[in-house]
C-alpha cells in the first residue's frame, strides 16, 4: 500500500504562500501547493459550491460534528484537492490524502480509517477507482463509523468490530458515473465543478501573479486565461512558462504581445490546444476528411495510445465543439475546420454525411 501522508507540508506551503517569489526554487509541486487558496473566501470561481459548502461547515460546526461526507466530482484541475485542503482549514482539523488506486486491499484501508484522530479529514482522490473490497468495508465507515475486520477462514472465521473516530470523507473523482449507488448514495453533500470563465481564470491569475511577483498587465491576463482550457491549474502553469518567456526575452512584463509570443512557443494556440490536441484535429480533418473514424485508429495516426486520445485530448475537444462523438466514430464539425484555416465540406457531402452528432458510444 503506498501510504497516506498527512498534507502538513502543502499546508505549510501555502501558509507562506505570499513569500513565493521569482528567486525561489521553481518546483512545480512546490508552487502549485503555495498558490493553492487557504480559506473558502479566497477561493476563486465555483460561486455555487462554495456557498453550498459554507452551509455545511457551517451548521456542523454550529452543532459542534463533523460535518456529512463530501463528494466533488469535475474536470481535472478545477480545485477538487484545494476544496479538500480548504474544508479541514475551515474545521482545524487535520487531513490525510490518499487515492483510490492505492488502496488496493480491505487492510489497507482498515489501517487507515483506524489511525484516524476525531474529526479529522479523509481524502480519497479518483475514488471511483477504489478496489470493491475495501468499497465495501468504507461503507460502514461512513455510515456507523465502525469496521467488521474477519479474522480466520472457513467456518472457524470471526468478524472483530472496530469502533472508527467520527470523521469526513472527502472523496473526488474525474467520473462520477463510475461510481455505485451505495458508496454515493452515502455522501451527504455532493457537488460538480464546472469550467471556469474566462473572467474568474483572469482572476485566479491575477491572484498567482501577486504570490509569484509577475508583473502581469490586465490585458495579458486575459490572453492566458483565454487559452487556459477552463481551468486553474492550466491557467497556473500557463503563467509560470510565460513569466519564464517575459524574464529572458522581453523585459519581466506580461502583456498581450508578450503572452502571445510566449504561448506561440510553447505550442498552445488561440483557443488553448495544445500539441496533441491539433494533431489529434489535423489527422481526423486532413487524414480522414473529418471522418468518422474509430478511437483506435485515430490514436495510431497520432502514434498515441487510444486511453491518452480519450482521456487527455478529446474531453476538451468534445466540449470546445470542435468534435463530437457518434456510434460510428469520432466527426469533425464545421468549427473544427475552419480552426485549421480549411473550408468546411457542404452539408451532406463526404464521409461525414448521415451521421447523427450524439454521445451515444464509440466505434473502435
């Protein structure tokens, strides 16, 4: 079991986040954990979930509880690990992280829950991704806040009850649609996260600047946030490399020009794709005349495996309208050639004609 760590160290990161300046070590895990928001007020974006989220925290510690368990389900990025770090600030309490995949067997997850003070905050992240056994044993975690750990086989075995300290789990997950019934169905507050604006990207970049000393102009911030996908951590990132652009090749500022030529080099365009995702776009356009053409053979044309076309290029392709998925394979839209400086085909004419833009499967 790779084990749980208690995040004291990310919290302390972000605790001195305003120390974080351009001479500092430039560690990406270091950084993001120093611009990770503290507070729920200083959170940016998600205006709903917030507000949703401080009624929680906010009547459990009224009534001096623990408050109901928490499930944050959205694109990846969006702030799920922030949100989890925010609500043990907002209790004092601690928190230990995990994830679904590291749980692999009921032990493991016995010894977790068992080493849990009151209170305290569990986080399992891709929770959807967590083995059937120890699933099973979480149930009544959550529920009576005790585990039956079997001792022995056959029918000489023995169920040993264990009292757990009463706690919160905070579970996230990319696919909530893969998680089953009753492990959901006993989250009490369940929220999805949705894509942020182009304005609440400038504001969280705006923000980062500030911790990070950039000298970014309002109009450069807009240039970033508008290729920053929807989210966040991309709009951090973002802003990290064109800091690194602004210092060697311009004169330490961000401006739209700057951001530009920045972006330009580091391969992400006008409306956020990056390298894959237009090649991914140019093989089904220019290879395929805009098809359908099957996940498969679409990940062979981009030397790519099809698990990566699906999960990291596609979503913000679907979403961005440039692609849209059919029982016969992945099509092209009109918005997707004339993205790549080509001029649509007529309605009806092509490979692409009598099929049906819906998200009805996929063929291989």
């Amino acid at each position: 079991m790779a084990d749980p760590y208690d995040a004291h160290e990310e919290a302390e990161l972000a605790r001195r986040s305003a120390e974080v300046v351009p001479e500092a070590v430039d560690d990406d895990r270091v950084v993001e954990a120093a611009l990770r928001p503290r507070r729920l007020d200083e959170f940016v974006g998600q205006e709903r979930v917030r507000e949703q989220l401080s009624l929680v925290l906010d009547s459990a510690q009224r009534r001096g509880r623990p408050p109901d368990h928490v499930l944050l389900s959205g694109a990846p990025g969006l702030g799920k690990t922030s949100l989890a770090m925010i609500i043990a600030a907002e209790l004092g309490s601690g928190i230990r992280i995990t994830s679904g995949p590291a749980l692999e067997r009921a032990g493991d997850l016995v010894a977790l829950v068992t080493s849990l003070a009151e209170g305290e905050v569990l986080f399992i992240d891709e929770i959807h991704r967590l083995a059937r056994p120890a699933e099973e044993l979480l149930y009544m975690a959550m529920e009576d806040f005790r585990i039956d750990v079997v001792v022995g086989k056959g029918p000489g075995s023995t169920a040993i009850p264990l009292d757990v300290p009463p706690f919160t789990l905070v579970g996230a997950t990319t696919r909530s649609g893969l998680l089953t019934g009753p492990l959901r169905d006993r989250f009490g507050f369940t929220a999805h996260m949705e894509p942020y604006t182009p304005a609440e990207l400038e504001r969280v970049l705006a923000r980062s600047a500030g911790l990070l000393g950039v000298d970014l102009r309002p109009e450069g911030a807009a240039e970033v946030a508008g290729r920053s996908r929807g989210t966040p951590r991309v709009a951090n990132r973002l802003l990290r490399r064109v800091r690194d652009y602004a210092e060697v090749r311009a004169d330490g500022v961000v401006t739209r020009d700057v951001a530009r030529a920045a972006l330009d080099v580091y391969d992400v365009d006008a409306l956020g794709l990056d390298r894959l995702d237009r090649a991914v776009l140019d093989a089904l356009v220019r290879r395929f005349g805009g098809g359908p053409v099957g996940l498969s053979t679409l990940a062979v044309a981009v030397s790519e495996e099809p698990e990566t076309v699906e999960e990291v290029a596609e979503p913000f392709l679907v979403r961005s309208g440039l692609v849209v998925r059919t029982p016969r394979g992945r099509v092209a839209t009109p918005a997707a050639w004339r993205h790549l400086g080509l001029a649509p085909p007529l309605a009806g004419a092509g490979p692409a004609r009598d099929v049906l833009p819906l998200d009805l499967g996929d063929s291989a």
